[in-house]
C-alpha cells in the first residue's frame, strides 16, 4: 500500500469509529502528524501533535517519570510511556508515539533508522521495533513515519 493509501485508509478506519488519534514524536520529528494533517478532512479525527524531542520535554510536557525513561530515550518503555501520556494528555481514542534515531551518527548504542514506535489504545499500550537501512537523516524520517502509520493501521486493522 502506498504512503497516502495508508494515510487514506488510516483516516476512513477512524472516521467509521468515530475515534481520535494524538501524537507524540521524537525521532520523527513532526512528520507523522504533518502526515496525517495533510488528509482532506483530518480535523474530524486528528487532535494533537506533540514533538518531545529532550528528555525535558519528554518529562515537562509529555510528564514522563524517571521511571518511564530508565531504559534511555530510545526504549520499547519510552514509546509506550509517549503514547500513553499523550493518549491521556489529549483525551483520544488512540495515540501514536516515535523514539528512535534517524542520524547521522548512532544514538545510545542504537544506529541511525531505528526506533521504537508507541501505540496507546483504551485497551493498553504496545510498541513495535523498527529498523530500516540508514538512507540519510531526512529519508530516515520519512521511512519511520511511514512505517509507523503503516504499524498502526496494521494493529487496528488486526485489533478487530
């Protein structure tokens, strides 16, 4: 499925149930909700947009606990704490989260084009790993966004 067919049917598969999506990036920085913004009709299911890049805004506006970001920035716990808070921050059905690093140089150990993508739902909270070939900085950005709309709309889909 092509980027705007994901985005696309992201959007229908929300609209049916009437829920709301938020986000809370990283990694990506920003580009998921640009992503989802540029669907005709998105203010219908698209609430918030949240880019925590720093620990500090990670804790001060997200209000992630030391605890939650014990494993480092870039932790299957960090994307799930993200999503969570930002799920619960703006009161939507689901939220999407990214942590990861897109480059150029490695991150806590961890190399550029991978991350840890976060998905809260009024069910709990899940996360997937994503690691991708390094195609630079911006085209790293751009292929976890992808693949992090691509994962939620597979869960949802799934989730059925």
């Amino acid at each position: 499925m092509s980027r705007s067919e994901v985005v696309h049917t992201l959007a229908q598969w929300l609209v049916a149930r009437h829920a709301t999506i938020a986000t809370a990036e990283s990694c990506t920085g920003g580009n998921i909700v640009a992503t989802l913004s540029s669907e005709p009709g998105a203010s219908e299911w698209l609430h918030t947009g949240v880019v925590s890049y720093q620990r500090t805004s990670k804790e001060q506006v997200l209000g992630l606990t030391r605890d939650e970001l014990s494993d480092g920035l870039v932790s299957e716990k960090t994307a799930r704490a993200m999503a969570a808070h930002v799920r619960r921050l703006a009161g939507t059905t689901y939220a999407l989260s990214s942590t990861g690093v897109c480059g150029p140089s490695e991150s806590e150990g961890i190399a550029p084009a991978a991350a840890w993508i976060g998905i809260a739902t009024p069910t709990g909270t899940t996360a997937k790993w994503v690691e991708l070939p390094d195609s630079g900085r911006r085209q790293n950005q751009l292929n976890i966004t992808y693949q992090a709309l691509d994962i939620l709309l597979t869960y949802l889909q799934e989730s059925e």
